[in-house]
C-alpha cells in the first residue's frame, strides 16, 4: 500500500508526518536520534563492557545536548512541523526519566532537568490522541521486569511521576507554529 494510500485510510487523512519540503530534515534527525537516542538508550544499557558503555553514553549525552540546543531554537526537531522525527524522538524521552536513566543507566542528561526538552515533551504528550497512548505503569513493568539479568528480583521504582510533571502548561508557543490548515 502506498503512503497516500495510508493516508486516505488515516483516521487523520489530513496528518502528514513526512511533509515533502522537510523530508531531507528529517532524515538527517532520524539517522542520529535513532542511533544515539533511540538505541543509545539500549547500547548503554545491555553494554557488555566498561568501553562499550562509556562509547554508548557519550553518544547519548552528545545527542541530548543536540536536542536541547535545536529545541531551545525550533519549536520542533526538524522544523516549524510536528514530523515523524518528533513522534520517533518522543517515545524514547518520555520514558526516559522513569526507565532509561535508572535501568539503563543513562544517568547523565534527564529530561526534568532540561527545560527545553521537557517543555517539549509536554506540548506532545498535550497533544489530542497523544496523553491515552502513553502507559507509565505497563512501560515500567514491562522493562523492569523483562530482564531478570538487569533487574533479578523485578523491582519496580517508583519514579517521580513523569506524568503528571507533563501534564504541567508548556511554553512551545512561543515559537512560530505553521498557520492552521484550511478546512476543506
């Protein structure tokens, strides 16, 4: 099936996460936020030796620096449009602070302690639809108990409840936001 073919199927035929004008972007984003972000996150955490660890959150840290100093001058990571980055980079910091800087030991960066990300994070998780996909309590209890080899007696922290912290009014409007579409 092809993308316009998804699209007219979308229960948001309207919604384009690849818009053609961004997709170089995009692509470049896509290509070191899933390397170093999305993975990272799991070459830290499953390192199998003090090197490869250390390689693993440098590449981390580097990484989350580059978010914080694009978001602090973008509203989103490829542009003025919510992409397809966003969405790919959104659902690895959201379960950053409660999963990976503990679990994964990815302990040098949080998102609470980064406004910039953080108020990110809260414009997408305020997004409508965004807030019923986001499940602390299954994410939690599926990583702190998959792993008996990190994690033998499945103990689950308690966290500072992310959620909520989300929930919490976010300052992304203070850049420019594409002009809303047309109703046709």
């Amino acid at each position: 099936m092809n993308l316009q073919k998804l699209y007219e199927c979308s229960i948001v035929p309207d919604l384009d996460l690849r818009p053609t004008e961004l997709v170089e972007e995009i692509d470049e984003v896509n290509s070191w936020v899933y390397d170093n972000l999305n993975n990272g996150v799991y070459r830290c955490g499953f390192a199998k030796s003090q090197s490869a660890y250390d390689k693993a959150i440098d590449d981390l840290t580097k990484a989350f620096d580059r978010v914080d100093e694009i978001l602090q001058k973008q509203r989103y990571i490829a542009g003025t449009k919510f992409t397809e980055a966003d969405i790919r980079l959104f659902v690895t910091l959201v379960r950053f602070d409660e999963v990976y800087t503990v679990y994964f030991k990815c302990n040098t960066r949080s998102v609470t302690s980064t406004p910039s990300i953080l108020n990110y994070c809260r414009e997408i998780y305020q997004m409508p639809g965004v807030k019923e996909t986001v499940n602390m309590e299954q994410i939690k209890l599926h990583y702190y108990a998959s792993h008996p080899e990190l994690n033998f007696y499945s103990i689950v922290p308690k966290g500072n409840n992310f959620l909520q912290i989300l929930e919490e009014p976010h300052n992304r409007d203070t850049f420019n936001k594409c002009p809303p579409r047309e109703e046709g």
